[in-house]
C-alpha cells in the first residue's frame, strides 16, 4: 500500500512514516536515516524541520544553529 504524495512546486508535503517511505529533495529520494548521513544533520532535527511545514530541500541542507565542533 502506497501513500499518496502531495506534489507542489517546492516539494513541501512530504510523508515519513515507519513503513520506509522516502524524503524527495534536489531530484533524490532516500531514507531519513540516509539524508541524515549524506548531511551530517541528525534524523530528529530533519523529522522535526518536516513536520513545521519547511522544504525537504531545506531540512536536509540547512545549517543547524548552535552546531558544536568537535
């Protein structure tokens, strides 16, 4: 069973469930877990950027504030 994708010009609809369904951004779809370690940005701060409404572009490429460096 699929479900239903909402497609807009920005890709702002995107659905993360257990069931594997992907994050769509720059012409890629891939895991939560994968853009997590393509981007260095942790699963939680991408799920959370999703569910306040912003782009899968920019919640897999922004910049997060406060980053410590180790």
């Amino acid at each position: 069973m699929t479900t239903p994708v909402l497609e807009q010009p920005t890709q702002r609809v995107i659905i993360v469930t257990r069931t594997g369904q992907g994050i769509t951004a720059f012409g890629q779809t891939m895991s939560l877990r994968a853009w997590a370690l393509t981007s260095g940005i942790a699963p939680a701060t991408i799920y959370k950027r999703l569910k306040q409404g912003l782009p899968a572009e920019v919640a897999v490429s922004a910049p997060v504030r406060g980053e410590r460096v180790r």
